[in-house]
C-alpha cells in the first residue's frame, strides 16, 4: 500500500506546509499536511490528502488555455487541460512543470526531515511569541509514523510545541496504550496536544458515510484518555466536525458526549463544516461529492448548549483555552 | 531643552494606572456621540476666507505698508492679519474649541499651495468622488481667488521661469516623480512640550530680548534677517494671541446667553478662560495643555498647509498636567478621556483639496495629524504611562478617519498597553500603526541626530520622522517612481511608449544590446536614479529658494529647536535638524523585476536581453505564457525568501544612496523614505511592463509590501521578509500593510494573535507595520453602496481613509488584496 515505503525513514510525501494557521492549537502554528488517509468521509476538506502518492491536479479558474501541458506531456495522457487519461499518466508532473499558470499543479512533494526544518525554522519567533508551534495534519500522519516521528523528536528537540491532528485509525496497543506500532507510539508521545477527530458514534453510520468502522478509533481514544493528562502525556482533546443531517443528530451527539464524559475528558470543538472541498475535488478530477449547508449561528448554539449540559465544555476552533 | 520630561514619582503613576482599570474609557459619553454625529451629518467643503483675509490684507493700507518690508516680515505681517481677523466659531458640545476652518468641516484654501487644482474640478464639484458642497456665489469666489492668485502658488513662482518651464509642466504629467513640496511643507512635530509648559510668552521673551539687544543670544550681533526674524516671531505671537482672545470672547459672549444651560455654561466659561491664558502663557491644566496645542495647531494650518501637521508624544507632554489635575482632584479618568475625545475631534474638521487628477496620488481625504504614544526616555527607559492607554482609549470612542495614531514598541514595552493598541486596532479602522525603536533609532542616528534626541522621535503624518520640536522635516517632499527607471535603464532613458526616440526623460545609458551581464543592468539603473533623483533635487531646491521669499513659516520655526538660537526662520536652515525625504514606490516590484530579469537573461539565459526588452515593449501581447510564468512561478519578495529579498534590498540601497548623496539648499541632509499614498496607482499608469510578470499601467507595488498577489505565505513570511531588509538607512521610515479579514483577528485570541505578530516581528528587528482589519464581504458592499455605509475607515498606504472617500481602483485594491486568513 505505501508508496515509497522504503525511504520512509527519511521522506514522505508533504501536500503542503502551511505558516499562519491559528485554529488547529494555540497561538500561530505551522501545519504540515501529510499525505495519506486512512478514510473517506464524504464531507472531507481535504480530498488531496487520501492518496499516499504524489498526484497532478488541474485548477480550471488559472488555466488560460495555452495547451503547453499538452504538448509537454510525454505519453499523449493529457487530452485536454482537463482531461488526462488517469490510469495511464506517469506522474511525471512534466505538464506541472510547464504550465505557466500553475494551472496543472502537483499535490504531494517528497520532503525530508531537513528540508521540512528548514521551512518550519523561520517561524519560530512567531511560536515563541504567540505560544503556537506545529501541527501534524492531513491526511493522517500516523501513516507516515517512521518520518513523522522522526521529525517530532527533531522539532521537541528545538522546543517546539506539538500537536496532532488524527483521525484515530492507527494501530496502537489498546490495552497499554504502551505497545503496538512502535513507530505510532513515539510520534504519539513526542506530542503535547492531540486533536482527536470523532465522526459518527454508531459504526454501521460511520462505515457508511466514512469508509471504515470506527472500532479501533474509539479504543485508541479510550487508551489515550486513560493515559492522557499524566505528565508527559499528551493532551487528549476531542473534535467533532459538525456536518448537517449526518453528525448533528442529538442522538450521535448525546452517545458521543457520554463516551467522552466516560473517559474523564472534559473537552471538545465542534468544527462546522465549510463547503471547500468540492472545489478540490475538481482540481483532482474526483466526482463531486455530496453539498451541505453550512450549519447556521442558532445551530451551533443548540449545540454547544447541548453538550455543555452534557457537562463538556464546548468551544470552537481557535477559540479553546487549552488545558487539562 | 535637554531634560525632557518633568518627573513624577513612581509610586504616584502606578496608583494612578491603577484607578484607571476602573471605568471602561472607550464607551463614548453622550456628548462625544453627538459631536461625531454633527461632523458625520456634515458636509465637505472649501473654505475661502484665508484666501479671501490674504486678499483683503494686501489691499490694506497695512498690507501695502508691509510691501516694503522684509519678507519675513511682510509674511508675518499677513499671517498676523489672519489669523486676528478669522471669524470664531464655536460648536455645540466641545470642550477643547478653536474652528479649523469657517465651515464645520472643510479645506482650507492655500493660494500659495497647489489648491488651484481644485478648479479642474470646478463645474462637477458635487458630483466627485468626494462631493464638495460649495454655493453658486462660493463657486464663483473659488473662481476669482484661484484667478486671481494663480501665479502665487510656489509652483508657479518656482518654476514659471525661462528654463523651467518643462518642469512645470512635469507636476502634470508625473511619471518619473511627484514633487509634493510644490503644496507646502507641512509636516510638522512642533514643539508642543514647550509649548505646554513654557506658554509662547517663552518664545517671545526670546525674541523681544535679541530685538533689544541687537544681539542673538550667543552675543553675536543681528544680521538684518535675524532682526527681521525675531520681529516676524513677535507679530505671528500677537496674531495668534488675538486669535485666542476673539476665541474667549465668543465663548463668554455664548455663555451669558440665559437660555443656555448651567452645565454648558460653565463649560464655555471654563473654554473661554483657557483661551484667555493659552497658548501665550503655560499650560496649568489637563484641558489648558489639550486647548493650547489645539490652538497652535490652528495657526500652524494657518500658516503653511494641512498636511502631516502632528503633535508628538502628547501622552509625554501632558502628563504633568494629567497627574497634577488629579492629585489635586479635578480630573477624572474619565473626564479625561471626554476631553481627549473632544480634541480628537477637533482634528476632523479639516481635509486636503485635491483634484480627481491629482487623487489618484493622494486618495483618501487624509491629513494626518499624528499623535505618537509610547516608547522611551532619552535613556532607553520606557515611558509609557496611563495616559498613554487613555489616548488610545478615547479614540476608541470616536473611530474616527482623523487623527493619526502611532503607537513605539520597544523590548520593554508593557503588555498591558500593546493589548489596549491592538484592542483599538481590532475596531477595524486602521489605527493605530506601530513603530519599532530598535530599528527607527538608529535609522535616526544615522540621519545625524543625538541617541538623545532619536530616542524622543514622533511620527509626522503618517509614518514620517521627527525628533519632536527639533526637526524641520520636509518629510513629504517628493514621491518617487523606481520601476520606471529600470524602464528606463533598459531603453537608453526613454519611456516605452515615446513615441520620438529623442524625447530623452533620464540618463542616456547604454543600449541593451551592450549590456554583458546583470551587473551592466544594475549599473545602468542606478545612473538612471542618480539621474532622477538630481532632477527631482534641482527642482526642489528652486522650490526652497522660493518657500524662504514667499512663504517663510514663524510659527513653525518658533516652535523648532534652533531657530530662535540662530535667528533664522526653518525655510531658511534654523533647525536644530534639517532634513528633505524623499519617497519610493514600487519597490517590491523593483525588486522582483530585477530578480526574474537576472534569472531569465543571465542565469538560465532563455532570453537574450534584447529579447527581454522588446517583449515588455509590447506589454508581453505574444508572450502571454511567459507573462503568467512570471506571475506565477517566479518567487517574489515577501515570502521570507532570501536571495528574492535581497534584490529589493539591492534596489532600496541604489535609491537610498542616491538620495543620500545630496543636500538640500538649507545644507540639511536628503534621507529616503518608503511610502506611496496612492501614488503607485497614478505612477502605476505611467510605467510600462516589469520583467516580474506586471503589465503596463497596472499599480505598482506599494511601500515596503509586497506587489500585488506576490505573498503567497501568509502574513509571518511578509514580516519575516520585511525585517529581514537593513533599515539603517531609511531616515524617514516605511508603511508596511498588513490586511485581515475581521473574523481572523476578533476576539480574545484575536487579540492574542495580533500583539504577539507584533512582538515578533519588532523584535526581529522590523521597524513598521499598520494593520487593516477589514470585512471583504463588508467593502464590496460599501462600495457598490456607499450610503449605506458611511464610516468604515480603512488604512490606505500610510494614512487612514474613509473607504468611501477612495477613488474606486483603490477601493478595489483594499478588496482584492489577499485577505490574510482567508483560506486558500
Ligand atoms: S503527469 Fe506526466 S504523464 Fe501525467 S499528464 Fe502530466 S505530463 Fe502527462
Ligand atoms: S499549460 Fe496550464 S494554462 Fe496552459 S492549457 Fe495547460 S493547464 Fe491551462
């Protein structure tokens, strides 16, 4: 399954880093979103994290119909701009490299640890000021665990505060905590914050509408909390995105606040959803996926007064005071 | 002079902090609300009774007495007049009174400035971008004044000579640079500590001692313009004492009205013993300090222009007074605040006259009249105190396009206050603007000054440079077009578009085809900005040699360290610091363009630069491709790239050192400056195609940010690249914008994201920023619907401006701009 597997100690494959990003932890953090997920929600933002390898991707709003891309591309695979003969493209990216627009784009670059630090080095005062750090996103890092662990312990090392973004689907000893994929373990502990994303409460659900069962995501975050809070454990803090029709039912809200109160956390963020990912998924070619509304203000408030009688303490992203 | 500032014990300023966190001083008092409401029901206007007070002196047999005398006196003689005879008016609600001007809110007319521009515009007055509401008969005055007295404006005076007529004609068709000095030199931080605290009977006394003597106060003997000196100070006192005097005595006259009400009464009575006091003696009150200033800020727009008029460290100045008022009781924070409040309002009864040919340089209304809080001592202690905060405070209640808020960080700089500054930022209105003295410092230093006196450094207008009452900065003197010259350094000194090859604007510098590598190009570019900027320092200096005859300014030089020592007025080289500045725009764009040239002709050698050359001549129309590869794939400045900054750096230093190497005609120093009002739009449509991928007559970058669409990473990456450059030697600073969306930065970690920006990016080294907090969805439809929304002040380059007040290209520019914070 992964692509380059090999390297992996030394590369992996980084769709984007991202400076000035204020709502995945406290203060001003620098996300790096790695690529390869272990899911498929339908709502998701991201849909150019799922693929573990590099991919070309057409934006049609830059292109100005120049068809260099066409005649660059080496096998005949690029009909039109948009139009490329899928599973005979090469990933080349030698349409990418020459179109002039940046309309034919590459998502997913190989990073290496050193290169990855020398991007991250600059923003350090911006940190240190705003007590913000990095962020490991996705796409879901703990597919790259090798690299990302690596990198954790580099950036801890220069006392850089860290946190994960996962969606839970990792293999991890569920008894201990202490075991199983080593590898996940040490990028796991190498953390300070770990955004836990929590979808659909009932597995049939969340099969359907995520593409897996959620059996091992509610054990790892069992695990984590028990072991959470301790000293030099991370911060265990659950998000809910909050998709209309799908996660807003009282009842998937209701059972998940039980399961978190259960598990002593006392936290979550609600993320709303926003209609960005369509857009991407034309870039990727990909058929559009379902459109939602974006919950309303009064909806959000329900919501937040619902948990919060549930007894968490509800915030929204940016907006959390992180503690224990 | 040099102890700066009376001391107050410590133990008495924290108590005082402390009281202070108990109201909360941004809520604006009913008065406050109704006197903002009357300025905002107002219209613009021109006001024509300084042109028509000149008049009416000249034809006096005073005025015609006064031909014969020196032209200090002579000027001083007629300032006297006007200022004695101006019609006082009083608003309802104020505290702090003294009008700007006949009319609530309007421009004064400068005959001697560039106000004639205004009769381009004279039969559509109210159908401008700004609307200005003139009667049919004030119409035909307008007419008649600017008829009358169009051969005195400095301008003309200057230039209307055998052999420079051609440059007259440039203030037309400004494309290499805009001489902005042409209008007046304004721009002013005078020295309002010891105004406050010495009163102008100080200055007098000076003067009436030297006039007595024969001798200045060295013991040397007059000269005749020295003596003629000091008697142009005694007679712009006495004006401006009648001045107050006429003010107290409408303001007693009001009060005796039975109608009125007690508390109001006794509010005029207080307004109009203040008057009777300042500014001739020292201040005694928080409200006597505030009504003084005021009342000199008057004169001082009186005397020369409007624009940049500013008034220091006021949280410095007044707070003896401040501390005094309370200790013996008679002033509340709060009170204080609805004072401050009132005066801040004062400064918005006023605003510049441009034509909408010459607003698309100076869009916006804009005056800015400074008011600069915070920073050190002359030691490097800070000093910031509560009134400071409370400064801030009340122009939270007010947010309003005037005055102009400036805000000195240094590493030990409270938290307390950085947070009310940013709390005052996130009303969206553009203010304050923060000033790094770790970099300004020594860029002073460099400039000539003290450690001392670089340390007591005030904000002029916008971003420009002052040691407050030491310095005769003629801080906006030209504007500068650099892209152009590398236009012109790669056709042999000739526009693009001229049609007649002959038709040389700069230097004749080698043809490309003779260019062998990067360094010839760079070569030539500097000798086409020494050439620039020699022209630009020609015409200037006739200007000067112009301004000492015709418009020397008494007010300014008594109130400028120097002068009164020497005996010589400011326009005839009095102060302590003398400097010109001189100011680039499109320096991002500047940069980029050289490093995509370099790139494309000597590194990768895809094209030859001949090639390179005839392509932008054609504005890239069959290179569309490379047009988009430059746009898009070329790495630009201000995404913390430091061999891409390097090259702006490059171009700053060729401006800076050609700017550097010149004096103006009053042996003061000419410093560089990074700043472009709205001139990169209107420079913008004069400059052919950029090798970075900007086509032909689109704006060009804008102070020290980045070129339109080049930041790609985000706001950190701008400042990282912005203090990344050497500053040393920009004298008179730079406006680097930073726009954000409304929702990136409320709240609570709103506030913590934006003081925590700053402190990294001050201690960095960086040396300016401003900061809009915009609403995208709000400006669009502010702008296709201005109406219905009156008020929303955005920062436009280095100055504050009413977005409706914008020409719309700018309007779109503030929209367009990447929104920091917005996804994707
Ligand atoms: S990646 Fe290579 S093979 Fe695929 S479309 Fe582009 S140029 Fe053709
Ligand atoms: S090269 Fe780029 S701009 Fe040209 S047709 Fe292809 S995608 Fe469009």
């Amino acid at each position: 399954m992964a692509w380059n597997r090999k390297k992996d100690e030394e590369t992996a494959v980084i769709f984007s880093i991202q400076h000035f990003c204020l709502q995945d932890g406290p203060g001003i953090r620098s996300l790096i979103f790695f690529k390869g997920c272990p899911l498929r929600c339908v709502w998701c933002q991201n849909p150019e994290s799922w693929r573990m390898d590099p991919e070309p991707a057409f934006k049609a709003h830059l292109c100005m119909n120049c068809r260099t891309c066409i005649a660059a591309c080496p096998g005949g695979v690029l009909l039109q701009p948009d139009r490329r003969k899928k599973d005979q493209c090469r990933r080349c990216f030698t349409c990418v490299h020459a179109c002039p627009c940046g309309a034919q784009s590459r998502f997913g670059e190989l990073h290496s640890t050193d290169s990855i630090l020398k991007e991250l080095r600059p923003e350090y005062p911006y940190f240190r000021d705003s007590g913000g750090g990095v962020t490991f996103s996705g796409g879901e890092a703990t597919l790259s665990a090798a690299f990302a662990a690596d990198i954790a312990e580099r950036l801890k090392a220069e006392g850089v505060h860290l946190t994960l973004e996962t969606c839970g689907q990792f293999s991890l000893d569920t008894e201990t905590a202490t075991d199983g994929d080593p590898l996940v373990q040490r990028l796991l502990m190498a953390m300070d914050l770990i955004l836990y994303d929590i979808k659909l409460f009932d597995d049939e659900t969340h099969q359907r509408y995520c593409g897996g069962s959620n059996q091992r995501i509610k054990a790892n975050l069992a695990a984590l909390a028990r072991s959470g809070g301790q000293k030099s454990r991370p911060l265990v803090w659950p998000r809910l995105p909050i998709i209309p029709g799908i996660t807003d039912t009282w009842d998937n809200l209701g059972s998940w606040a039980d399961f978190l109160m259960d598990l002593g956390l006392k936290h979550i963020t609600i993320v709303p959803y926003h209609r960005l990912g369509n857009a991407k998924r034309a870039w990727l070619g990909l058929a559009p996926g379902p459109e939602f509304t974006e919950p309303s203000p009064e909806a959000l408030q329900a919501i937040t007064r619902f948990l919060e009688q549930k007894g968490l303490n509800c915030y929204t992203p940016g907006e959390e005071e992180w503690r224990n | 002079m040099n102890s700066l500032y009376q001391k107050v014990s410590p133990a008495y300023s924290q108590a005082v902090a402390e009281t202070e966190c108990a109201a909360d001083l941004r809520i604006p008092s009913a008065r406050i609300t109704r006197i903002k409401a009357a300025l905002f029901a107002a219209p613009y206007s021109i006001c024509l009774e300084r042109p028509k007070l000149l008049a009416r002196f000249q034809r006096s047999a005073a005025g015609r007495a006064a031909r014969k005398e020196h032209p200090l006196v002579r000027r001083a003689l007629a300032l006297a007049f006007v200022l004695s005879q101006r019609t006082p008016r009083i608003y309802p609600d104020e505290l702090i009174i003294g009008n700007m001007t006949s009319k609530r809110i309007a421009a004064n007319y400068y005959p001697e400035g560039g106000s004639i521009n205004i009769l381009e515009d004279l039969f559509r007055l109210e159908k401008r971008t700004i609307p200005l509401k003139l009667t049919g008969k004030e119409k035909l005055d307008l007419a008649l004044i600017g008829l009358t007295t169009c051969r005195d404006s400095m301008g003309a005076r200057a230039l209307l000579k055998p052999g420079r007529f051609g440059h007259f004609l440039d203030f037309f068709s400004a494309k290499r640079y805009f001489i902005t000095e042409e209008a007046g030199i304004g721009h002013q931080v005078a020295d309002y500590h010891g105004l406050v605290h010495r009163g102008l009977k100080w200055m007098d006394a000076w003067a009436a001692n030297c006039l007595e003597n024969c001798r200045l106060q060295n013991g040397k003997s007059l000269d005749e313009d020295q003596r003629a000196f000091y008697r142009a100070i005694r007679i712009t006192i006495e004006g401006i004492r009648k001045m107050a005097a006429n003010l107290a005595r409408t303001a007693e006259k009001q009060a005796a009205d039975p109608a009125l009400a007690d508390p109001r009464r006794q509010e005029l009575l207080t307004a109009a013993a203040a008057c009777r006091r300042v500014p001739y003696e020292p201040a005694r009150t928080f409200l006597e300090g505030l009504q003084s200033c005021w009342l000199v800020h008057v004169a001082l727009n009186q005397e020369d222009f409007e624009q940049g008029m500013s008034f220091g460290r006021l949280d410095q100045i007044l707070w003896p007074l401040y501390c005094e008022d309370q200790a013996q009781g008679r002033l509340t924070p709060a009170t204080a605040a609805e004072i401050t409040a009132s005066f801040q309002l004062k400064t918005c009864e006023t605003m510049p006259i441009y034509s909408e040919r010459i607003d698309q340089y100076f869009s916006g209304n804009g005056v800015a009249q400074g008011i600069t809080v915070g920073g050190t001592d002359a030691d490097g202690n800070d000093v910031t105190n509560a009134l400071s905060g409370l400064i801030l405070e009340a122009y939270a209640q007010i947010a309003t396009r005037e005055p102009a808020l400036h805000v000195r960080v240094h590493p030990a700089t409270p938290a307390w206050f950085l947070e009310k500054a940013v709390e005052v930022l996130q009303l969206g209105c553009g203010k304050p603007s923060f000033f790094g003295d770790t970099a300004v410092v020594p860029a002073l230093e460099n400039a000539g000054m003290t450690t001392t006196h670089a340390r007591d450094y005030a904000v002029i207008g916008c971003v420009e440079m002052a040691s407050q009452g030491r310095t005769y900065n003629s801080s906006d003197a030209a504007l500068f077009n650099l892209p152009l010259c590398l236009e012109l350094a790669l056709n042999q000194g000739v526009c693009y578009g001229e049609k007649h090859f002959n038709n040389r604007l700069g230097a004749a510098t080698p043809a490309v085809e003779q260019m062998r590598s990067f360094d010839d190009v760079a070569a030539a570019f500097r000798q086409q900005v020494e050439h620039a900027v020699a022209e630009m320092v020609k015409v200037i200096g006739w200007l000067e040699a112009t301004y000492r005859i015709w418009r020397p300014t008494p007010i300014n030089s008594m109130l400028t360290d120097g002068c009164l020592a020497q005996g010589r007025d400011v326009t005839w080289g009095g102060a302590r610091y003398d400097l010109t500045s001189i100011q680039v725009t499109g320096l991002a764009d500047t940069g980029d363009a050289l490093y995509a040239l370099r790139q494309l002709v000597f590194e990768t050698r895809r094209y030859t630069l001949p090639e390179l050359v005839r392509i932008l001549k054609n504005d890239f129309r069959d290179h569309a491709v490379l047009q988009q590869e430059l746009v898009h794939k070329f790495p630009k400045y201000g995404n913390g790239i430091p061999a891409v900054d390097a090259m702006t750096q490059l171009a700053a230093d060729v401006f800076a050192d050609a700017v550097r190497a010149h004096l103006n005609s009053r042996k003061g120093r000419y410093v560089p400056g990074i700043y472009s009002m709205t001139c990169h739009i209107g420079f913008g449509r004069r400059t052919g195609a950029l090798p970075n991928g900007r086509r032909a007559g689109k704006r060009l970058s804008n102070g020290l940010s980045p070129a339109d669409g080049a930041d790609r990473q985000g706001p950190t990456a701008i400042l990282r690249s912005a203090a990344s450059l050497d500053s040393r030697k920009w004298a008179n600073c730079h406006a680097l914008n930073l726009k954000f969306d409304r929702r990136t930065v409320q709240g609570k970690s709103g506030a913590r994201v934006l003081s925590s920006l700053l402190t990294s990016f001050f201690r960095q080294g960086g040396m300016q920023v401003q900061i809009n907090v915009l609403d995208g969805a709000m400006l669009r439809a502010a702008k296709s619907d201005p109406k219905a929304y009156p008020g929303i002040v955005v920062r436009v380059a280095g100055y504050c401006a009413y977005f409706n007040d914008l020409q719309p290209a700018v309007q779109d520019e503030i929209i367009e701009r990447t929104s920091h914070g917005m996804e994707s």
